[in-house]
C-alpha cells in the first residue's frame, strides 16, 4: 500500500504552521506523536523547504512514511546558511534521529601488522593482537589484504611458516624462491641488519605509497651504483621495477594524483550507496562504502553524507572529488577548512585520470548496492545512464512500455509491458482491446489505453498492483506523435511521470528517444543502454502483435460460430471466455459445453459437430 502525506492526520495543522514560517535560513527538527525527534533538517529557505513536505504531491516512501509520522516540529532561524549547516551537523550527532543518514560503524576493521619478531613478517590482522607496529585501521578488509600480498610480492618477503633464526638452512627453500617470489630468507645469507633494512622499505612503500618508495629506492640505487655496489644497486633496480608493476595495476602510478578521497554515490530505488576511495601518496590506500537509505536529492545526500563521514574521525584531505555537486559546496569548504586548518576544495572532474577514479569509485558503489538490491552492477549502471540520458532526476526503476497492433480497423489492441529494476516483470503485463475508437487510429488508441490504465491507478478501489504503481517512466513504441498525442492528456489526468517515444530506423532497429518536447536523443553511443531499449521496444511489440493475433483469430472463430442457427455474439463470447484454449475446447463435453453457452445439450452437440471438430 503506498504512504502518502494525506496519511498524517496532523496535516492540517502542519500546514497552517508551515504558512507563517520564517524565509531565513535555519534548521527545521520534525516529532513525532512522543515527542521524539525522528528527523533533522537544514534549509536556505525555512519555508520553502518544511512546505514541501506537507504539500500534496508523491515522495519517496521513506520520505512519506517520515511524514506521516510528524506531529510536530521545531526549528531554529540561523544568520546564513553556513551556521544552519554546522547546527544541523551539531544537532545530528547529537539525537541521531532515524530518518536522518546515520554512518553507523557495523563493520570490523582490519590492520597491517609488521611483527616483534627477530625476523619480522608483514601479516593482515583483524584484531590489534600481540607484539608489533600496526598500520591502520582500514575499513576495507580488501584493501588491506591486497596491500599486504602486494608488498610480500614486492619485497619478496617470506609468506611460510617456518621460524627464523631457528629454521635457518634445515630444509631446502620453497617454491616461491625458485619462482623469485621470496628472497630466501631461510638460506640463511640474509644478515639481520639487511633484512631489517627491506622491512623499513617495506613500511615505507605502505605508508607513502610507491611514487615516494620508487624516488626512495632509485636515489639509493644511484648512491649504490656511485660506491660501486653493483649488487645492491641490482637489487634495488628489481625492487623498482616490481613496484612499477604492481602500481600499473591500480592505474595511479606516475600520474599527478594528489592525496584526495573520491567519493561516488549509486542509486537503486529508494537504496543508495557510497563509495569512498582513500588516495594518498599516489596510490590506493583504502575503500569504504556506506549504504545510506533513500533522500529527496542526491546534492542534498552528498552533502549530509561529506558531513556526517569527516565529522566522525575520518581525515579531511585537501582535495575531495564527487560524481556531482552536493548542496552547499561553499559552506562545507568553509566547514571542512576550519575543521581540518587547512584549505579543502570540493571538485567534480569533467575529464583527465581524476574521472577515472570517480568511475572507479562510481563502480564500486553500485557493485557494493547491488548486493543489497538483488541486481547486478551492469543492471544498476544502465538505469542509472538512461536516467542521466533523459535528464531525470533518479534513475528509472518502474518503466511502463506500450504498442497498438491492428488490422486494418479491426482487432484493435493495446499492450503495457514493465520493467521493474531493469528486468521484464511479466506478472503486471496488461493487455487492451480498444473499445472507443471505430477507424484505425493509433493516436486515438494510445490515448485511450493510457486513459483507461490511469483511471485505474486513481481509483481508490483499484487492488491490481501492476495498476497501483506509478512509473518513473513511460516509453511509446512511436514517434513525435504519440508522444505529442499522450503527454497533455496524462498531464491534465495529473500524471507526473515523463513520456518519451521510441522509433525505428528501416530496418525495424531502434534509433533514439523522441523527448516530451519533441527532439530526437541519440542512444547509440552508450551500448547498455541501446541494448535495454531495444529488448524493452521488441518485447512490447512481441507481446501487442502476440494477442492481437490471438484476438484476430478468435473474432474469426467467433464469426464462423455464429452462422449455427441459435448463437448470437453473447453465447459465442462465453464460449470462449469458460475455455480459452484450442485444447481445452475440444476437450469439452456437449453437458461442459451447454452450461457455459446456457443451451440445450442437442443444441451443444451440434456446436461440436460443426464447428469444434473443425478446430485444428
């Protein structure tokens, strides 16, 4: 059942309040029934923003359910819209309402370990255990893991069991020295201060990353090479290689990256998910993601969510990227700089390698979502480029898709198809005979089928689900016509979802979108998203030309029934309407028959005689 704001029985109340608040900036604090604070909010405006939660019109369920549940409200008028995000942030961590963004820590964090040992060993541990430095906490188990193979692999670092000095030279070396994945510690011809000295560039390369290991290690190499140490200088030209390789795989090396986080957001419905990747001396440090529950702006999410995770101990760098501009840009800069004492920028990257790292941090948030929504991360970056590409607000997850099918004048149909989060759900296809229009008319017909599906969804009464849901889109198997035929109508009708038309090239492919204003929006040049419309306009004319046939034919046998003397159209159609298959009709017994058509048996044995047993 849908929540809406006319649940609140408060509302008028709410509403009247609402007319005589303030216009200057502040915070606005929603109650419930108890006297609880169950959200807080920030606005530049007070007015604007508190009314449009008590306005009439659909919100997102989380957003209505708080709603419905507000019996009051305080608020507190601020001098600018700075002071109102800092009390907000204040106020946050001080009630932690429910409905608000909570970064609640649920997750184990794991550490780097560099043990007390004689020989130490680099080791990935859950728990600050035993004798040793650590290096952490990193929120990413995977992260930490991958740093730790890759500096063991780097530095060829002993991975195996055996204990040194105790098992020096008792047993031949592993596979891994053969392989030069070890240095062979176990021989027993490394001296203590050597290996001390390959730990301490091991500690190093994971603090300061490989760009300041790589200088480290290649001013050491020339010094070596000067002092005529050909082999530590071999040493070390292998170590730098292996770094360089093992940078190339997290495509950061060598480039101007500077020490930032990238900070990316995935939606899905009323879930949505945030990606943070840690960025610090050129190379990936850590990666956490935070799935935050659903908001009426992504800007406005961003800006609570940047609030809410530098609030609580994670370290502001000088640079933060995003996806996209949050709300407020201006006032977390001035926020974050005062916090961190030193300047902070907030930019979104338009081209170059930072866009790389916002799609690598956009990737993993919806990878990260998708284990919450069911849906694959290709399935959630579709919807989310054909939001961008229509240029709406969220992405589509309630796509409705129509066709009208004829011949001729006759067997007029309509057909609704739906994709719900990105997959056919055929359980609220729907199907329409026209009933309004006489001439072959497709305009005339596409309006009435919106008509009659919409009247459903207004209906009070109405208990189909597929009827029930209002789409976030609308696709026409038609061009600018349809769309210019459809879209008045369901706006006087006081539809709010966007229409958009889809046409064919010559050779039945489809080419692009036709907007509700009329233009042609090219879609072949993003393939996902090509490929789900063009599945998305085949299946709705599969299904459309599907039952207009099957209608086609049984208006056919109709036709041929009643020439039998005593069948008029109504007995016809309840023929048809008892046994809705070839096989179910000749299966049919005379007395089956009879009851269904309300006729003698004599008459129903004739009905067989002619006319079924023709039937093939």
């Amino acid at each position: 059942m849908r929540v809406t704001v006319e649940d609140n029985p408060r509302l008028p109340y709410l509403r009247d309040k609402t007319s005589k608040l303030s216009h200057l900036p502040g915070c606005y604090i929603m109650k419930n029934k108890g006297g609880n604070i169950i959200y807080i909010g920030k606005a530049k405006n007070l007015h604007n923003r508190v009314s449009s939660y008590f306005r009439d019109s659909d919100h997102l369920t989380k957003v209505a359910k708080m709603v419905s549940n507000v019996y009051d409200y305080d608020f507190i008028v601020t001098a600018s819209e700075y002071e109102a995000l800092v009390l907000e942030n204040s106020l946050i961590k001080q009630h932690k309402p429910k409905y608000n963004i909570l970064l609640k820590d649920d997750k184990g964090y794991s550490y780097i370990k560099i043990s007390a040992e004689e020989y130490p060993r680099i080791t990935r541990e859950m728990q600050k255990k035993g004798e040793g430095e650590f290096i952490g906490p990193y929120t990413s188990s995977f992260t930490s893991k991958q740093t730790v193979e890759e500096v063991n692999r780097v530095f060829m670092l002993p991975t195996c069991r055996r204990v040194f000095p105790r098992d020096f030279k008792k047993e031949r070396p592993c596979l891994n020295y053969q392989i030069k994945r070890c240095i062979g510690l176990c021989r027993g011809c490394i001296s203590k201060e050597d290996y001390a000295a390959i730990i301490r560039e091991a500690e190093e390369y994971i603090k300061s990353g490989s760009t300041a290991s790589v200088e480290a290690m290649t001013e050491e190499m020339e010094k070596a090479s000067e002092n005529l140490e050909f082999e530590r200088a071999a040493v070390l030209r292998d170590r730098i290689a292996a770094v360089k390789r093992a940078a190339e795989t997290q495509i950061v090396f060598e480039k101007d990256i500077p020490d930032c986080d990238v900070i990316a957001l995935s939606r899905n419905g009323e879930e949505c998910c945030a990606a943070v990747l840690n960025y610090r001396g050129g190379r990936l440090t850590d990666k956490s993601d935070f799935i935050l529950g659903d908001e009426e702006e992504d800007s406005e999410t961003r800006a609570d969510f940047l609030m809410q995770y530098y609030s609580y101990g994670a370290k502001i760098p000088k640079e933060i990227l995003l996806d996209s501009e949050p709300d407020s840009k201006e006032e977390l800069e001035r926020f974050f700089r005062e916090k961190s004492a030193h300047a902070v920028h907030i930019n979104v990257p338009k081209r170059g390698e930072l866009t790389t790292l916002v799609d690598m941090a956009r990737s993993n948030a919806r990878e990260r979502l998708s284990l919450n929504v069911g849906r694959s991360g290709h399935e959630i970056a579709v919807l989310e480029d054909l939001g961008k590409l229509l240029g709406l607000p969220k992405p589509p997850l309630y796509i409705e898709c129509y066709d009208i099918s004829n011949l001729a004048s006759s067997s007029m149909v309509g057909g609704m198809v739906v994709l719900d989060n990105g997959r056919p759900a055929k359980r609220f296809y729907k199907k329409f005979s026209i009933k309004t229009v006489d001439e072959q008319n497709d305009y005339a017909s596409m309006q009435e089928v919106l008509h009659r599906r919409f009247e459903n969804y207004f209906d009070p009464e109405c208990k189909d689900t597929g009827f029930a849901t209002m789409p976030d889109l609308i696709f026409l198997d038609g061009g600018r016509g349809h769309v210019a035929a459809v879209a008045p109508m369901l706006k006087d009708m006081g539809v709010p979802c966007p229409v958009y038309g889809l046409v064919k090239d010559g050779r039945h492919r489809t080419r692009a979108v036709i907007s509700p204003e009329g233009g042609e929006i090219v879609i072949s040049k993003n393939r996902a998203v090509f490929n789900l419309l063009t599945r998305l306009q085949d299946e709705v004319h599969r299904f459309t030309i599907a039952y207009q046939t099957n209608r086609h034919r049984r208006e056919s046998l109709e036709s041929e029934l009643m020439k039998i003397p005593g069948i008029g159209p109504k007995k016809a159609e309840a023929l048809f309407r008892t046994f809705k298959t070839k096989q179910a009709l000749k299966e049919a017994s005379p007395k089956e028959i009879a009851t269904a058509m309300k006729i003698s048996e004599e008459k129903a044995s004739e009905v067989i005689g002619r006319f079924i047993s023709e039937i093939k």
